[in-house]
C-alpha cells in the first residue's frame, strides 16, 4: 500500500477513510484509491460535514471518483462511490443501474444535455435503454454517477471503466491545447 501514495498526506489520508468504513469495504476502497493515484490523481478530502475523498487530476479539471463514507451521509447507509464513465459505452447492469437511477431520480427532468459546454459539438454522457426500446441520455462531463451494491467483484470493471474515462479525458486536454505530451 505504501508505495503507490505520492505522500504522507495521502497515506493519511486514505488511513483515515479506510478506518471510518466497515472491514468489508476496507479493501475495495484501498484498491480503488490506489488505483486513481497511479493514474495520477490526487486524494482530496471534500468540504462537506460527512467524510468523503475526490480524486481529481489538475490537468483535466476534473474529479473521476468520490467516496463517502456514508451514502449521501445517511449514517445508516453503507459507504458511497459515486464515479465518472461516460467514456464507455458497455458496463455491467451495476453500472447501468445507477445511470437509470440518475435519470429517474427527478421524474426524468434529470436528461438531456446540460449545457456545461464540456462536449464541444459532439455530446458525450450516459445513454440508459429502456426494455421497451426507448434511449434516454444524460449528460456526462456533468454527472458522477452513484454506484449501489458494489463489491469486490466489481473492482475490475470499475478500474477499466476509470482507465478508459482517464484516458478520454487526457485526449481532450491534448486536442483542447494542441500539446501531445504525456499529461500526468
């Protein structure tokens, strides 16, 4: 664990969240953690009365993962991940069970492009199926979804799916400035 954190204070930090769960998430937490810092990350503990992390990357502006450790800061509710994957288009019912939740949660007054001016003339985000047919998008450079029911199971596709957002938004930095460096 100690030789993927960039610092003391992310070692600290990260302890300290680890310890605020219950032991059956301890080590999906620590290996997502982990995870978001070699992609380049940085922990950050988030402002609000309940602990929670974001991970985000100065150089994209954006914020790829959080986690509370309550869901929504409801003390009855298990520890929250909320993520950024608009960049895939496959993902498991997990994952497209939050994005539906998102989208009904408001009576689906939550859809649509959000104007956030992040897509650039091609809208990107998150398109739920509905049995009868119907594509109901939501806007992604906006929205962090909410993951319910994760375990240590889900771990893998959560990491493709942060490598594969990662990776997307890296390349629009690089066509946004024209630079082709490797950005960190």
């Amino acid at each position: 664990m100690d030789g993927v954190f960039v610092n003391e204070k992310n070692r600290v930090l990260i302890n300290e969240f680890l310890d605020a769960v219950p032991i059956e998430y301890k080590e999906i937490f620590n290996e997502l953690a982990e995870y978001a810092i070699q992609l380049g990350y940085t922990p950050k503990r988030t402002t609000t009365k309940n602990f929670g992390i974001d991970f985000s990357k100065r150089k994209v502006r954006k914020t790829i993962m959080k986690f509370e450790d309550h869901d929504n800061g409801i003390p009855s509710r298990n520890p929250g991940l909320r993520l950024r994957y608009y960049a895939s288009s496959n993902y498991s019912e997990i994952f497209k069970n939050g994005v539906k939740r998102v989208i009904e949660e408001k009576g689906g007054k939550n859809t649509g492009c959000r104007r956030c001016g992040d897509c650039k003339g091609k809208l990107e985000g998150y398109i739920y199926t509905y049995p009868n047919g119907k594509n109901v998008f939501r806007c992604g450079p906006d929205q962090m979804i909410e993951i319910y029911d994760f375990g240590m199971a889900d771990v893998p596709e959560i990491k493709s799916l942060l490598k594969t957002q990662d990776e997307h938004l890296i390349n629009k930095v690089k066509i946004a400035t024209g630079r082709n460096e490797q950005i960190l």
